[in-house]
C-alpha cells in the first residue's frame, strides 16, 4: 500500500502542478481577490472533484466508454465556460476598488471542474494504472486514491493562487492591473483553446 501510495503522489505531482484549467483559474483569481476570497470556490471545485473521481472509480468511466458523446459535450462546454471566466477577467477592472467585481464562488470551483473533460480523463487513467484486480477491498482503495487525488489537487491550487497573489502584490495601479488581468485573462483563453484540439 506504501509503494503505492509512492508510486501515485509521483504520477500526480507534475500533472497537479503543471499550468491546466484549474491552476489558471485560481492563479487568476488569486490575483484578483488573494488567497483567502478563493478558497469558496476552491473547496467547489475539490468537493466536485472527490465526487466525480469516486464515481468514476466506481463505474463511471464505463458509462463515458458506451456514450462518447457525453465527452464531446463536456468537451465543448468545459472550453465554453473557461472562454466566458477569461472574457469575465478581461474585462474586470482594477484589482481593489472595484465593487462589480467578486470572487469565483463555490458554485463557479464546482462548474470548473464538472466542465473540464480533461480532468476525467486523467482520472480515468489514473485509476487503469493503480487500480489492479488484486485489490481485495476494492471500494476502500478506490476511496484512498480518490482522496490522496483531490487533497493533492487542493494543495497545488493554493500554491497556484498564492503565485498568483504574490505576483498581483506589484501590480496594484490600474494600468497594470489591466496589464494583468489581461495576462491571466489570456492564458485562461489559451487553455480553452487547447481543451478543444487535444
């Protein structure tokens, strides 16, 4: 079970830590509104994903294997979604004094990732690797990756938002907070982009 445990945290660290949807949108975020604004919508996001990697653990991917086009959708509306968060951030104005603007909610985490087919599908991989038929309790294993998944998940976000805040911490006039919502507003659109055509 160590070894395993191991083997999993060394399959997961540069896939949790390298830039994706999720780490662009509370990177982002963190900018906008710091650490302690984004974790509602971080708490979504990791709670959605507990749910979806346990339901996939259990079943679920097999459920996307008879019926692709749930992926073609989920594909399409992931990609949709991170497009409409990038406009959104665009367009915001500076970073303090602005009441119009307001932080992702827990809602918006939740959407994120229930939108992000990519998420699923290294889920699905995930589970091919490290789950085996000797596992004598199967449902238990499926849970403890299932956890060790979402709370590595969770940890790599509150890095991402942190660099992010750190980074808005010089950017503080409005010039260059424009400067840096468009930034992160295109990387966001950057990865709704590669969402499409990989």
């Amino acid at each position: 079970m160590t070894q395993t445990l191991v083997s999993l945290a060394a399959f997961l660290f540069p896939l949790a830590y390298s830039p994706g949807p999720g780490n662009m949108f509370f990177a982002a975020n963190g900018a906008r509104f710091g650490l302690l604004a984004t974790l509602r919508a971080n708490f979504g996001y990791h709670l959605a994903t507990w749910l979806v990697t346990a339901a996939i653990g259990l079943g679920f991917v097999t459920t996307l294997d008879r019926f692709p086009q749930i992926f073609v959708l989920l594909k399409w509306a992931g990609a949709v979604y991170v497009f409409w968060l990038a406009w959104k951030l665009i367009r915001s104005g500076v970073l303090q004094g602005n009441e119009s603007a307001r932080p992702a909610s827990f809602v918006d985490g939740a959407v994120l990732l229930l939108l992000n087919p990519k998420g699923y599908v290294i889920i699905a991989l995930m589970f091919s690797q490290f789950l085996t038929p000797s596992n004598t309790d199967a449902v238990t294993f499926i849970l403890l990756i299932t956890t060790a998944f979402t709370l590595n998940n969770f940890i790599a976000f509150v890095v991402w938002t942190m660099i992010g805040d750190q980074i808005a911490s010089h950017f503080r006039s409005p010039d260059s907070a424009r400067r840096l919502n468009t930034l992160f507003g295109g990387m966001l659109a950057l990865v709704a982009m590669w969402m499409l055509i990989s």
